[in-house]
C-alpha cells in the first residue's frame, strides 16, 4: 500500500477511532491495534502497512508516545521510505524528542531531498536544540513553497529570536499569528518577550497582561498551567533585562558576561 493510500485510509479511519477513543479515561492512550473497526479495515493489509497505518492514526488522534514505537520498527522493515522517516521526525517532535526528531527528518531528507515537507521538523527540532542558523535555513526553505503554513511560520519567528534578529522573528510571529489565530496567545507570549529584550518595559508588560487574561478567560484544559507560568514571566523579562544591561556594561567594561539564566 502506498503513501496516499495509507493516508486516506488514515483519513477515513480518524473520524471513527476519535470517537471511540473520546470515550476513553483521559490517562488511558486508545489502542488502536485492538480496535475491532481497525482490525476489519486492514484485515486484507500486509503487517508492514496496516503498521504504518496505525502508527498514522496514532498521530491523527495525538497520541505520539503511542506511535513512535510502531514508526521506529517501520524505520527496520521499511528503511528507504522518506515518507516513514518523516512522520517519525514529526511524531518525535510533538513528544519533546527533538534530537531523534532531527536525526530522522534528516534521513528523510537525505532519501528525497526535493520534498520541502520534511524541511519543516528538521527545522523546529534544530530549533529546539538550539541550533538557530540551520532552522531558520530549513524553516525558511519550507515557508517559501508553503507560505500560509502558520506552524512553520511560527517555529521560523522563534529561531530568528533564538539567533537575536528581533525584527525578523516579530515579522515571522506576527504572520504566523494572522494565519492561525488559535496562536494568537503564544505569539503575543513571544512578542512580549521579545519587546522586553529590546528593553520595551511597559510594553512587554502590558502583552504579558493582556496574555496572562486571555488564558484566564479561555475555557482550555491547558489555563491552569499557562496562568502558573505566566505569572513568572513578568520576574523572566525582569531578569532578563538586568542580564542584558549587566553584558552591555561588562562589555565596555571588558568583564565576562553573565552566566545564562536557569
């Protein structure tokens, strides 16, 4: 079965496990593999694609912990397919795995190097390392064929601020933000951050407010904790301006600069 097929056959499936998995506790991950509707769909499926086509659902219903290990024995059995590699790199990512993530995107792109998709999670994984030059590079590579993608747009925002290109990364935030309003509250959480780096107090405050609000008032699992770390924000920009002007004396001053904050 090939790469479309897979997805469609994914596609089709989505609507019906979501549903089923709805209905289980939240802490219990839905297994996919003994599902009676599963096992009906791809009873005419080789081991090999009915694999791969769970591991796809995995991701469709947000279950990357789940998928990893089918992708990662699909990675053995089926280790020229760039499309495998791929969905690896995007399953690592979304679990917080960015150096696997970053090594199997860059397989994909060594086995299809034309296909600007696999770009984007080598791109945020080399963000989430750390390594701000070549995620701006591939992130930059893969919003030139798909300009209203607001995911990429965003990561691409991050590591130009990661690199100190203030003006850039507000440009980048600030598109992503227009392309995808669910993002409106993490861009302006960045674009706070980054007027107070610019040393835009009040400014940075006053978003860090507005942000802090939206949490407050938007009825997501997620506002408790967003409110638990925002309220240390406003102390992060705090010392993180004390930092800047602390490195801005040092340097006239030829002292060493400030350790990094922890």
């Amino acid at each position: 079965m090939n790469r479309i097929r897979r997805s469609i056959a994914a596609a089709a499936l989505a609507a019906t496990l979501g549903a089923a998995a709805a209905q289980q506790p939240s802490r219990q991950p839905y297994d996919i593999l003994a599902d009676p509707d599963f096992l009906l769909a791809t009873r005419s499926l080789s081991a090999t694609d009915a694999l791969a086509l769970a591991a796809h659902l995995n991701v469709a219903l947000r279950q990357y912990r789940e998928a990893i290990p089918m992708y990662e024995a699909l990675m053995k059995t089926t280790p020229n397919d760039a499309s495998i590699w791929a969905m690896a790199a995007a399953a690592y990512n979304r679990a917080d795995e960015p150096r696997e993530a970053f090594d199997a995107a860059d397989i994909a792109i060594t086995l299809a190097p034309h296909y600007p998709h696999f770009y984007a999670e080598r791109g945020i994984a080399a963000f989430r390392l750390g390594r701000y030059a070549p995620a701006i590079e591939d992130l930059q590579h893969f919003v030139k064929a798909f300009p209203v993608n607001a995911r990429a747009r965003f990561y691409l925002g991050l590591a130009q601020a990661g690199a100190g290109d203030a003006a850039a990364a507000r440009k980048s935030l600030l598109r992503a933000r227009a392309l995808n309003p669910a993002l409106s509250v993490l861009t302006d959480y960045y674009l706070a951050l980054i007027a107070g780096s610019q040393g835009q107090t009040a400014t940075s405050r006053q978003m860090l407010a507005d942000t802090l609000a939206a949490f407050e008032s938007a009825d997501l699992p997620v506002a408790p904790l967003a409110r638990r770390q925002l309220r240390e924000v406003d102390d992060a920009v705090t010392r993180a301006l004390r930092r800047a002007r602390h490195d801005a004396d040092a340097s006239v001053a030829h002292l060493p600069a400030a350790p990094a904050a922890r």
